[in-house]
C-alpha cells in the first residue's frame, strides 16, 4: 500500500447528505477535478469510502 494517496473529486456534491458535503470539505476539496494528496491512514480511508461514488483515488506520484 502507498503511504500517500492522490484524492480527486469528479462528481458534484450539490444534492448530497450533508454529512456526504462535510466528509467531501474535510478531505480538503474544494471543486470538481481539484485533487489532494492525504496520508494513507484508517480514517482517511473511511472517509474515502463515506464518498466513494463522488472521489476517484490513486497513489500519489512521488515527485
């Protein structure tokens, strides 16, 4: 497993649960394609999963 994940959002979160909109502000994005780079941990990962049919997700490319 990657120690680093690439988190993009690619689908809208207007007319989703709020808590859907809380999970998608907590993982730092912001708009549609705007990506983030998050450690792999436990609770990233769950939240990845809350949202999972609004984010795609990668390993981060090491730079």
């Amino acid at each position: 497993m990657a120690d680093r994940l690439k988190v993009t959002l690619v689908r809208s979160t207007i007319d989703r649960q709020a808590s859907q909109k809380a999970t998608v502000k907590g993982l730092g994005l912001r708009r549609i394609n705007h990506s983030v780079v998050l450690e792999d941990t436990a609770a990233i990962r769950g939240m990845i999963r809350k949202v999972q049919h609004l984010v795609t997700v990668g390993p981060a490319d090491d730079e």
